[in-house]
C-alpha cells in the first residue's frame, strides 16, 4: 500500500530516490575495499606461491 502523498505549503514533496552522490558513495564505500583486498589476496598469493592470478599477470 503506497503512503499518502505528503506536502508542504501545497507543494508536493519529491519521492526518495538514488542519486549520482549515492552511487560514487557506493562506490566508494564498498567497491574500493573489495578492490584493494582482491588485490593484496593476489599479490599474497604470488608471492607465497609464486603464481600469477592478479590483472597485473596480463601486462607482462
């Protein structure tokens, strides 16, 4: 059931919606974390085992 359409002074208020702030936030917070720890994995993984699985693997 939607909620009843609320206003201020006559003027309809604007729904809740994701913004362009909201996603480079999103990104910020949770994409560039699991970057960084796929990335320390793989370079741990090279150097302990000595096996190329990171995207740097594809440069050389």
């Amino acid at each position: 059931m939607k909620p009843p359409l609320q206003t201020v002074l006559g003027h309809r208020i604007a729904p809740p919606r994701i913004t362009a702030r909201a996603v480079l936030l999103l990104i910020a917070w949770i994409g560039l974390p699991v970057l960084a720890l796929g990335m320390a994995l793989d370079l741990a993984t090279q150097w302990l085992f000595g096996w190329c699985v990171g995207l740097w693997c594809l440069a050389n």
